[in-house]
C-alpha cells in the first residue's frame, strides 16, 4: 500500500509518498505560500535523486488547491517544470508523475500537534475525532488549525481514502502523574487541563522503539533521548514507555533552542511586561522566536554559531555553553529519575549530525559512566555507536524518521491491525 503523509502548517504543506511494501519514499515535497498575499505559491518536490523548484504553480488560496497541487504532481498532470536540477544542470521540460492514478493512494496520514488527553495513541479520522482536535486548540493554537487544515483539504480531494491522525502528544501519555502536573491548584488541571504534555512524540516514539531492537538492553531499560535541532527535547524512556520529557505544556519549555529560551522564571513575564510596555502575548512571542541561539548569538543555526564559536566570538561562546549546560542539566536529571541510564541517544538535525555538539552534551558525565569514543563519534553515519568500549553507558547516533513512523501508523488503523 502506498501512505500520503501529510503535515499542514499555517500557510504551507509538507508531505511524503510512501511505499509500504518495503517503507521506500517514492517522492516528497513541500507546497509554500498558501492563501498569503504573494501572486504565486511555491513547491519544492524530489523523487529518487531528482529534484525540481516550481516556482510558477497556479496560486493555491487554500489547503485544498494545496492538495489538488500536490496530486496533480504526483500522478504527473500539470506539472511541467520551470526549475529543473538535472545532471547537466540545465532547465527542461519534465513530466515528474510517480503513480499513475489516485486509487493508488491507500490512506493519508497527518501529523497533528496537540492531542491533549484525548489521544493516547493515533486514530482515525471520524467527526468525532475532528471535534476533539478542535477542542484542544487553546492549547495548540497555531498548529492545530493548521492540521486541520490539512485534514479537510485531504478529506475534499481524496473523500474515499482512509485518514489517520498521528499525535505529537500521545507519546508521552505515559508519564504518571509526579511528571506531569504542575504544583498549582487543582482547578487549573481539571478546569484548563494544565499539565506538562510534551512534544516531538512521534519522532521520540520511533527512537525509542527503534532503541529495543537495537541496542540488546535489558528488561527494566532505562533510555534518555535527545531530538536536537532547532526545536530540541528530550524524554526519558523505560523499556521503551515515556516517564517524563523536558518540553511543557507548550513547546517552549526546556532546553535552550534555536530561537527559543527554554525553561525560565515565568516571572520573567510580568518583569519585561510591566518594564518594557509589552503584553503577555509579545513577550511569549519573543521567548518563541527571538531567544534561544537567536537572542543570544544573533543567529539560530547552530552551524554557523559553532563557526562564530570557534572564531573566539563572546557572544557565541555563552550562546554554546549555555546550550550545552542546559542539556547535561536536564541529561542528569532524567538519569537521577530514572535510578540510572543504560543509554544515551542523539537524533534530529543536530543530533545525528553536528560531531561536536553530541560531545559538547556529554562533557563532563564521565561520573555517570559516559564516555565518547572520539573517532567513533567523527565517523558516525546513519545508526551508529559511539560510547567508548569502556563506557558504562551506550551513546548512539540513531536518525529519527517520523514520516515513516506516521506511516506505519496509518498503515496499521487503515488495514485492521493493531499499532505496534
């Protein structure tokens, strides 16, 4: 069976074309500029090694026009290209279809943000499960919109292929109650279900399950994993289940991101509020997406401020040094949660990688029996281990895939079967 994965943002609209038989991506793109005010909107689309910028679509107003686009390309109607990479570097005309006909398409998969307490694990997509991710907008307002979003187009376009809903949230179901709540009044949980919910579950679900085939633990194991990138956090994983993470109820909270600051006073808030004139709303909005990296270092890549770094430049010295405290922070915090860790895994953009970042996170934990094998660590490739031979402690490189993930997921509700 052929899986459509979709993730819908605001104005754009990512998605994959998966072949189950053998988990193989057939083609992937994504769809930008959707209902803005520019005249057109943008796709970037690759197959096998091929890859084309069509920068001159009809403009698409909606996520349905979004998802015409993107089937149109994928069955090769309408598609010709204006940018086209070929080996001779030279623009042509191309069909790019990679099926031939819609019905190949079995289901449809979505990333959805925020499943609140609802979801425990993925679903399909009925009215009733609609009406429940409208409900938890409050508390994912700028991505569960746009799920949505994708999900009505989807529903429009392909009215008779099963759809799935893959939360980022359910993940961390699992944590008990010590993990999750916040040591407010009660009413605050029960009345707005103020909790700690945790975020990146998908790809943390697929690393920790990924981690009990490969890593020969014990029964009982304890599994710290680390999704570095722009976004980071981590989770702390027993035999596979999750027992807490770093990220709250927002995707704000823990590490020290690209542009985000991570865990801080929030009175913090009232401060700048009251000193600065700002709202509540600005202020998040600055903690959102002028801290982390950004508001440190002036720039949130961390490539370029490890550049700046080892340039001698103060700002991003305190920028990677704080990045990496706060991580070793929360490392030995889950370790001394858990009663002891059996491994340590690195994914995500930074984390399989940015060499030194992965030894810049580990610095300093040869008390725990962590130890980085330096050479095994600069050749790291795909799955890879790279804790020295006599680190008491595994340290992996393992690369996360949550569209396959999402796949799998929407593979499994589509056909009958139960979700592994």
């Amino acid at each position: 069976m052929k899986i459509l994965v979709i993730n819908a943002g605001s104005s754009s609209l990512k998605f994959q074309l998966i072949d189950m038989d053998n988990e193989s991506v057939i083609a992937k793109g994504l769809v930008e500029r959707i209902g803005t005010v520019d005249p057109t909107t943008d796709l970037t689309y690759s197959w096998g090694d091929q890859k084309i910028k069509e920068k001159q679509l009809k403009k698409a107003k909606t996520h349905a026009e979004a998802m015409s686009v993107v089937l149109d390309v994928l069955v090769g109607k309408d598609c010709t290209a204006s940018e086209y990479d070929a080996n001779d570097g030279k623009p042509h005309l191309v069909g790019i279809g990679v099926i031939g006909d819609l019905k190949e398409i079995g289901a449809v998969g979505h990333r959805v943000l925020h499943g609140g307490e609802k979801f425990t694990a993925s679903c399909l997509i009925d009215e009733a499960c609609i009406a429940a991710i409208e409900e938890n907008i409050p508390l994912g307002p700028l991505h569960n919109p746009a799920n949505l979003m994708g999900i009505r187009a989807c529903q429009e376009v392909l009215p008779n292929v099963p759809q799935v809903a893959v939360f980022d949230t359910a993940f961390h179901q699992t944590m008990p109650p010590k993990a999750f709540r916040y040591a407010i009044p009660n009413e605050y949980y029960t009345d707005l279900h103020i909790r700690k919910y945790g975020f990146h579950g998908t790809s943390h679900r697929y690393i920790a399950a990924r981690s009990q085939e490969l890593l020969n633990l014990p029964k009982g194991n304890k599994v710290i994993i680390c999704h570095l990138g722009n976004g980071s956090s981590l989770s702390a994983c027993v035999d596979g289940k999750c027992v807490d993470t770093s990220m709250g109820i927002t995707p704000l909270d823990g590490l020290v991101m690209g542009t985000r600051c991570g865990t801080l006073d929030p009175a913090v808030v009232e401060f700048i509020c009251n000193r600065k004139n700002m709202t509540p709303t600005e202020v998040l909005t600055m903690m959102n997406k002028k801290s982390g990296l950004l508001g440190l270092a002036g720039d949130s890549d961390m490539r370029n401020v490890t550049a700046r770094y080892d340039a001698g430049e103060a700002d991003a010295k305190l920028a990677i040094e704080m990045w990496a405290y706060t991580l070793k922070k929360y490392i030995g915090s889950f370790a001394a949660a858990m009663g002891g860790v059996d491994a340590i895994i690195f994914t995500a953009g930074i984390g399989e990688n940015h060499t030194r970042a992965r030894e810049w996170a580990v610095e300093g934990l040869d008390f725990m029996g962590v130890k980085i094998d330096h050479e095994k660590n600069v050749n790291a490739r795909g799955e890879a281990k790279i804790s020295a031979d006599d680190s008491k402690v595994q340290v992996w490189v393992i690369p996360t895939d949550e569209e396959l993930a999402i796949a799998r997921d929407t593979l499994a509700l589509a056909t009958g079967k139960e979700i592994k």
